[in-house]
C-alpha cells in the first residue's frame, strides 16, 4: 500500500499529471459505458 501512496504521489508531481488525470477520466467514463453495453 506504501507502495502504491508513493507512486499516485509521483503521479502528482509529475508534469504530466494533467495528461494522467484526463486519461483516467476518460477510462473512468468509458468504465461505467462499457458495463452498461454488456
């Protein structure tokens, strides 16, 4: 799990963070959506 912190925390320093953040917004939509069609 301490493992997992220091990574999303990476993530957040990151620069490209705001790139990550849309890539999980859309995997989070397209989550749901493709439930959905099953």
């Amino acid at each position: 799990m301490a493992t997992r912190h220091e990574c999303a925390v990476e993530f957040k320093t990151s620069p490209s963070w705001e790139s990550t953040k849309r890539s999980l917004r859309a995997i989070r939509k397209s989550k749901p959506q493709r439930k959905s069609n099953v």
